[in-house]
C-alpha cells in the first residue's frame, strides 16, 4: 500500500507520538503484565446487560478482510490479531458467510496462544429443508465451532434476521444447553430497524449488531434506546462506513477540539463519537493492515465526548465539503479484496 493510499484512510502520526505508535509494536499486554506505558492506559470496557461480563468497547471486524484464498499469504492477518490483543482488544467478530475468516480467526488465536482470552460473535445463516428443520443450523454450528477451534460460542446470531423466526428458538435452544452463551440478530440496513426493535422488545435477545455511525444516524430515532430499556447489548458494525467516511478527510488533521479527548486520528474520531453512546456496548472495526489495527485501539483508551462535544463532532465532520457524496462512492474506495467469497461491489482494477 502507498504512503497515499494510507494518508487517505487517516492522517499519520507524525514526531514523537509516530515513536510512541512504534513503540506499540512490541509493548506488553494490558491485562497481562506489562511495561509501563501499557499499565498506565486503563481500556474502555462496557457491560454485557443481561449478565453485566465486561468487555472492551473496540473489537475486531473480518468482514472481506480476512476472507483469504487458500495457499495466499496471511501473516499480516495474524500480525493484525496479535496487535489487536496485545493492545486491549478481545471481541472478534465473524461469520460462516465471511468466506475464510473463521479459519483464519481460529488458526491465529490458537496459535497465538490467546484463545481462552478472545470472546468470539459468530452468525448464523439458515434455512432448512423444510420448515422447523433445523439440520443446517446444526450443521452450521457443528463447522464454526471446528474452524474456531472452541467446544462453545460466546455470542451466535441471527445474521441479517435470515429465517429469524424458526432460528431464534434454535438459538435458544442452543443457549439453555450450553452450547452457546448469548443470543442475538444482525442487520446493517436501517430499513430494518423497526423489525429489531419489534424482536428486541420480547426480551428474548441479549445482542443485537446494527450500523451505527457519524453519519448513519437511524438507530437513534427507537432502537438504541428500546436496547437500553430491555438490557440488550449493542455491537456496531460498519464504523467507517465501509472505509468511505475517510475520503472527505483525506490528508486533513482531526479538528484541534477533539484532540482535548486524546483523539489523534479519523480512525479514532468516528470510534469514539461512537462508543461514547450510552446504549453502545462494543463496536468491531475490520481491517488487515497492522498499522491500522494499532490506531484503531487508540480509541478504547483516554476520555470519551460528552453530548455537547458528540454534537459538535458530528457538526465538523458533516459540515466538510464531500461528505454528502461519500456514501456514493463504492465500498473500500482504492482498495481491492479477493478472497473465497466474491462480493458484489465495484471493484477498482487490479495492480500489476
């Protein structure tokens, strides 16, 4: 990747906190023993409502990201789950529907040796034969928990509320056995947010995923708050809107004001106007360069906007000149993923 193509996603640090940035590279873990610039940094951590687990508010996405051909190299997606561990992280997030995520996920954690430390939401994508079978949703789980390496799954979803009805008493099943901890639905469209809200108002649920960002904003009109009122934990997805919310500011520095919050980076800038809502719980940002996973983490750690500051970042940040259009743009601007999975999007020419 060029020196442009990374200015576009953020603004480098640059003097002494590029060294403090470097110096992650090799710094202990917080949770474990560590040196004294780890130990001095307290992570942001959220309560699962229904059982009040905490856990870290930035987790790991591996949407595209970690869908990789067999045979292709992939040591910068473990270098992405070291670092994501090493500074605070511990939920990742993936899917059956991810291509090879869960493999690779599952190879990196174990061979890593951190897999008793990582709190892993999967998803679920089934049908049946017939109704109220449940064959491919047994099949489903019996292959993620084998690509995970993990005897039970702490989160599984509905993903995208496919055939929700029947897999959410499968789900519940699947709980009161043991085999999984906590259940939940998925969407990234906001056209289908009255329905989450109809199913998070049963009680049933103890997770929903939704998008939630800057300036995708829907969430806010019922559901978040129809989560808090049920004790629903919230993970968002999408933060940066599928890496489009960065080309408005590309080669732009993060506003003198937010950098009062510790906020060096757009990265940051969009995760903790995020985190800082009350009913957010965790958000999962995706990414294969280890560069980015490092400032990614830079959010769960300093002090989070207050709702005055939350306004005037969302007033900076959607007053700038593009960002009307940049949700125009094709997913990943500039970037090009190839993987098992083949998505539907335009896609820029490949390199040679």
């Amino acid at each position: 990747m060029t020196l442009g193509q990374h200015t576009k996603r953020r603004t480098f640090l640059t003097g002494s906190a590029a060294v403090a940035a470097t110096s992650i590279l090799g710094a202990a873990l917080p949770v474990r023993p560590a040196g004294a610039q780890q130990a001095s940094r307290t992570p942001i951590r959220r309560p699962i409502p229904k059982s009040g687990e905490m856990i870290p508010a930035i987790g790991l996405g591996t949407f595209e990201t970690f869908d990789i051909l067999p045979g292709e190299p992939r040591d910068d997606l473990r270098d992405v789950i070291r670092l994501f561990h090493e500074n605070g992280g511990r939920v990742i997030d993936t899917s059956p529907l991810y291509g090879t995520a869960e493999v690779c996920v599952g190879d990196f954690i174990m061979d890593l040796g951190i897999a008793d430390d990582i709190f892993i939401t999967n998803k679920t994508w089934t049908t049946g034969d017939y109704l109220s079978d449940n064959s491919h949703s047994e099949r489903q789980l019996r292959q993620s928990r084998e690509r995970l390496w993990r005897e039970r799954i702490d989160v599984l979803q509905v993903h995208s509320l496919e055939n929700h009805d029947q897999v959410r008493h499968w789900l519940a099943h699947k709980k009161a056995e043991g085999s999984i901890r906590y259940i939940g639905i998925t969407q990234w469209s906001p056209e289908y947010y009255d329905t989450m809200e109809r199913l998070v108002n049963t009680g049933t649920l103890d997770f929903v995923q939704i998008a939630y960002t800057i300036v995708t904003r829907a969430a806010e009109q019922r559901l978040l708050d129809a989560c808090s009122a049920n004790g629903v934990a919230v993970q968002v997805n999408t933060p940066f809107e599928k890496a489009r919310l960065f080309t408005p500011v590309a080669g732009q520095p993060v506003p003198d004001f937010a950098r009062e919050l510790g906020v060096e980076t757009w990265a940051q800038y969009f995760l903790k106007w995020i985190i800082s809502h009350p009913a957010v719980t965790n958000v999962i940002p995706a990414t294969s360069q280890p560069e980015h996973v490092i400032d990614n983490m830079g959010a769960l750690y300093g002090d989070l906007p207050d709702q005055a500051m939350r306004k005037r970042m969302t007033d900076h940040y959607t007053g700038l000149t593009g960002v009307a259009d940049a949700l125009k743009q094709p997913p990943y601007p500039g970037k090009q993923y190839g993987g098992v999975v083949k998505w539907p999007f335009p896609q820029p020419p490949k390199r040679t």
